[in-house]
DNA sequence: CCCTATCTTGACACCATCTTTATGCACATA
DNA sequence: TATGTGCATAAAGATGGTGTCAAGATAGGG
C-alpha cells in the first residue's frame, strides 16, 4: 500500500475525531500512521520510521514535552506540534525540546500542509544518497552513475534501466519476462533475444571477466540476478 | 564587530520602528543587521552570510515572495517571515515559495526567539557554501558571477538559469524534461530543441574546447550533468 | 524610433543507440 | 553421434537523438 507515497507522516494525538480528520487531509500526499498515545507514538517513531511527526501536546498517559525530548534523544525528524494550548510559555518550551514548528488549534488545512512541506524540504537536502555497491561495483541511483574498479562507466539508457530494475531487487532472481515487461513494456514480451544482447551489452561494460561473470549471474531458464555483498 | 555572538540575523523591514524593535529584543543573543527594502536585503543577504533572515513580506520595492525566491537560488539560510498578513494564502505562499517559518504580527518576544533558535538549531551543522568550482570553472551563486580560465564570463538569463540548475545539483544527472520544466516552464516540455541550442551556447562559454565538454557532460538519451571535483 | 541582446525556430550533418540478423557455444536428450 | 534448446556475442542497418550554424522574432534600453 505504501507504493507511490514518498513521504511518511506520523500522527500522535489520542483524540479519534482529530486522528480522522488529519488521516483524511493527509492521506492523499502521504501515507499516515496513527498513535493515540505518548507511548505508542514513540514506539510508532521508532518503527515506522515517520518522515515528519505531528504531535499533540495535551496526551493523557506522557507530557508532549517529555516526547519531544524523548524522541531528540535518538532522532532528529521534524516536529510539528499541533495543540490547543495558545499560551507563549508553551510554545516556547516546546520548540526549546526540539519541536520544528507549532500550530494552534484550530488551524488552516492548506497551511498545515504547506507547513509539511517545508519541513520536508529542509530535511531532503540533508539526508545520504542510497548506494548500491558489491565488490568492485557501485551504483549510484540519485546521481545515475555507476563505477566499476573506480572507474566511471557510461551506460546507455537501456542499459542503466536493467541495471536499476536489478540494482532495486538485488539479490532476488528477476525473470525474463518481469525485465522485459518492465524495460521494454508489454510488447517485448515475446522477444527474449533483445533482453540477451542488452544484458551482454552491460556485462561487457561492467564486469571485468563478461564470459564469467561476478555481478550478474544467469539463472538458466528463469531470468538473472544481481550478487549481492553479503 | 561583536565576535562572541555566535549567530548572525538579518532583518528585512521597511519600518523603522520594527527594526528597532527586533535589533533591541534580538542584539543581547546575536547579531543584528538591518536592511530596509527587497534589494538591500538581498544584497545583505549575500555580504553578511545571516545565519537566520527576518523578512517582512510586506516591502515597498520588491515582493516579499520575490525575496525570499531570490534568495532560495543559492542559499538554504533558514528565512522566518514576519507579517501583518494573516490569510491562509499568504502564509502558505511563502512557505511554498522557501520560508520555514511564518508569524503574524504582532508576535511574542519570547516566541520568536525560540523560534529562531529552532532555526538555528536545525541547519547547525550545515552550511554549504553557495561557491561551486571544478577544474577552471567556478561559479557564485550569491553574486551570480561565472567565471572560466580567470576570465569573468557573460551568461544570458537563460543560460545562467541552466548552470544555476546544474551546479545546484553538480554531479547528478538532470532530465531534459527537468531543466525544461524548470527554465522554461511546462509548456515546453516537448520542446528539447531549445535546450539543446542553449546548452551549445553555454558550452562556448565556459568550455575550452565545446566539442569535447570537460564540465556539461551530455548522458546520451537522459540529459545533462555537471562534472564535480572528488 | 532604432539598436542591441536575447530567444526561438529551422535545417542539416553527425553520432549513439536500438533492433535485427547471423553465428557459435554449452548442454541435454534421443 | 546427431539434434534441439537456450544463451552469449558480433556485426550491420535503421532510427532517432545531438550539436552546430544561421536566420527570423521579440523585447528592452538608449
């Protein structure tokens, strides 16, 4: 379910109608967690891995300051608190724990979620690259390089497609025809034989021995498969 | 002058009482500069490098949206918005636009301090700096200056947009439909041609030999990339 | 109003890539 | 041994992408 989403968003309130409604006007930019308490909101950060977390402060079994400080303790996903309380001390106290922003209640949608948004950003620009690396092989899916034995290779469009499908499933046998489908598109699915010269193509391009390769490994009769390092 | 305050913020505010006001409640904890219209402030922004940019949206030269535009082409510095509009609209204009954060005024002393230390706290260990080089090439963004071979170099609107982009993200590979969309616009999305012009334009200027590109490095189906020191 | 810089568009040569065709190889089976 | 099947590689033609020059079109400033 969560395929097309980029983003998680946690919710931690222990009022049902507020989860609903903020579930609902999240759920179309981004996939929602739900926790209706401070404990199981911590739990919830640590499991679900939330890209932002909206907090309320007024939960009834932890202080929303003490989850703040709890979850600084071990990571640094953006805060928004969301919470009746107007007073300045309460703001401040709570941005002070670690909190990125503070909204009161009863807030706009449209700045509830532009607000999102711009905590998102802040934190794209910072988060590592995931790399793809086994042996002398790195693949470098945010920038579209791939290097062997350090140096840079270029790869056709093509090409670059099969490595990533591969890249993204490593370890897993991809059949002929899921590559086929994927690259090519339904058409191809007949054609076997461009999918051979292409995956010679990048061998040539990528393994230092082609007639015997390490990275990807021929699985007679169902398809090929990436090595992994592990 | 002061060199025990750790933080500088800059303060963009047509009303001199305002700037008043913030550089008293704000000079005990940092330092302060002021400006007083769009231009000044951006210019501000690039000679005193601010760790944390106060700007009121309401300015009589420049749009307070602009501002903050401008700004976002070479710095990630945190912009907190200070303004006596208080439509959803607008707060979410300026936070779309690059803004973290938003106050209507009046605000509390106290709360905009927090916030600002909220700022601070998250871009602490982070400050890239808007100077990207390789090899002959160097680039700055903040005063919109190329230069090649020692030589200052003249780019159109057009062409400053596209290196803009590149440096930006130096080293990854952007689509033609992504510098499109970006410089021109979606319109011209099926209109690679006039990219390919520019990018031939941009290479005689900065290249020292066009046809064999060291730094916009064509990647033959997808798009371009620019080539990075390491 | 004209001049200049810039942008857009068209034409064309050139090159990379894709697909197809052909051939050889390994292996299993009759 | 003969034969078929699946896989790998090489090569060639077709296709479409790419770079460059140059001619209008447009807009902004003097």
């Amino acid at each position: 379910m969560n395929s097309n989403k980029l983003f998680r968003v946690l919710v931690i309130d222990d009022e049902l109608p507020i989860r609903r409604f903020l579930q609902t006007i999240l759920e179309n930019e981004f996939t929602v967690h739900l926790a209706e308490g401070g404990y199981s909101g911590l739990a919830a950060a640590a499991t679900t891995k939330p890209d932002v977390i909206l907090l309320d402060l007024g939960l009834p079994d932890l202080d929303g300051i003490e989850v703040i400080k709890r979850i600084r303790e071990w990571s640094s996903v953006p805060i928004i608190i969301l919470s009746v309380r107007e007073r300045e001390d309460d703001k401040v106290a709570a941005l002070d724990a670690g909190a990125d922003d503070y909204l009161s209640k009863p807030f706009g949608v449209n700045e509830l979620q532009a607000r999102i948004r711009a905590s998102l950003r802040r934190t794209l620009h910072q988060t590592p690259e995931p790399l793809f690396s086994c042996g002398d092989l790195a693949v470098d899916l945010s920038s579209r390089r791939v290097t062997a034995s350090g140096r840079e290779i270029s790869l056709t469009p093509t090409e670059y497609d099969i490595l990533r499908l591969l890249v993204t499933h490593a370890g897993k046998v991809l059949t002929h025809s899921h590559i086929l489908k994927e690259v090519w598109g339904v058409g191809y699915l007949e054609q076997p034989h461009v999918l051979r010269v292409n995956i010679s193509n990048l061998r040539r391009k990528i393994e230092s021995d082609p007639s015997r390769p390490k990275y990807i490994i021929t699985e007679p009769g169902v398809g090929y498969r990436l090595k992994t390092d592990d």
